[in-house]
C-alpha cells in the first residue's frame, strides 16, 4: 500500500503527478492546498481564516493547517495508503506527520521530491495563472511563495534524506516521463 509524501516547490508538479500516483496504487490524493481552496471556495470559517495567508502567498498557520489535514487521515477510519501531496511543509509539519505515523502505527514508505529548474518553475505557475484561475498564481506571490519554500520547506528533504526515504527524481520533460520516472 503506497503511503507517499510529495514535497517539492511550487509549480513542480506535485498536484499532476499526485493525482497519477493516488490513481495507479488506488489510493487518495491527499492535497492541502486543494482542501484549503475548498474551504475557501465554500466560505467556511477556516476558508475564511485561511484566504489572506493562502492569496499573498505565505504558509497557513500550523493551528489552522493541522486539524483540516488530520480530519481527513485519521476520519472514521484512518487512511490505510495515500499521497499526501503539499504536507509537510515545515519542519514542525514534518514531526507532526511522525509523531501521526507513530500514533496510528503508520510509517512513510516513499518522500518523492520533483526536481526542476527555477526558470522553468516561474514559466509553468505563471501559464498556469493564466489558464485556471488561482489567485497565487501571480508573479509577485509565485516569488515570495518560493523564497517561503526555500527558507522552510527545502531543508525538509535533508531530514528525509536523512531517513533513507527519500526518493528524487527529475521533474522535468513530459507528466508521463515524470510518471514513469517515479515509479521506476
Ligand atoms: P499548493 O496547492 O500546494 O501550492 O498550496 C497552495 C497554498 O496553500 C500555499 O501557498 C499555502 O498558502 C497553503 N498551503 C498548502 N499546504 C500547506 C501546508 N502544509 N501548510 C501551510 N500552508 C499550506
């Protein structure tokens, strides 16, 4: 049973590639940020709590974040395979998913990170602003969105590697050959 991670930057592909993965090993998708836009979209209190942080680009608080995730793994059953796809995203993200692990007697088997030049990241979230509309698909938010991934995302993939499951591929070329490469 596939309990993947996917942690890479902004606009790597992590949505596509997790919608694959969670289809191939019939598991669900798990995306924060696509929960958090639900939660907006609906105009629930935490989209409400949630849309500032989310629209300028910055990390939603761990307070908000944390219950939202934790309501959909644990639920009435806790989820025996997924790809939890934009989570952990901090350190103190990543000891809470170990410290959830721990509890429902759960471990990680595979922490995938996309690797893809920065240029090449730019491009693809501003074509993307202009094809769906997300709000933080600005270039103005694409910018502090990475610097918030470099300072405190990014230093994730030393602890993971550090753990031995971490799993890097090459996040560039088509979505099938990013495919192929993660399941090789
Ligand atoms: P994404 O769809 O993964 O690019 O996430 C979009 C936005 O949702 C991010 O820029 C954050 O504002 C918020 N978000 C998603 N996942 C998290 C998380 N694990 N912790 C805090 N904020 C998050």
């Amino acid at each position: 049973m596939l309990r993947a991670l996917l942690v890479a930057p902004p606009g790597a592909g992590k949505g596509t590639q997790g919608e694959r993965l969670a289809d191939i090993y019939g598991v669900p998708h798990l995306s924060t940020g696509e929960l958090l836009r639900a939660e907006v979209a609906k105009r629930s209190k935490i989209g409400l709590d949630v849309e500032s942080f989310m629209h300028r680009g910055d990390l939603v608080p761990d307070e908000l974040m944390a219950p939202l995730l934790l309501g959909y793994l644990t639920g009435p059953e806790p989820l025996s395979g997924f790809v939890l796809d934009g989570f952990p995203r901090t350190a103190e993200q990543a000891e809470l998913a170990h410290q959830w692990g721990l509890a429902s007697g759960i471990t990680f088997n595979a922490v995938i990170s996309l690797d893809v030049p920065a240029e090449e990241l730019v491009e693809r979230l501003v074509r993307r602003g202009s094809e769906v509309s997300r709000s933080d698909d600005t270039i103005e938010t694409i910018r502090l969105r990475q610097q918030v991934y470099a300072k405190s995302t990014e230093p994730l993939l030393e602890y993971y590697r550090g753990r031995v499951i971490l799993i890097e591929v090459d996040g560039t070329g088509t979505v099938d050959e990013v495919t192929r490469r993660i399941r090789e």
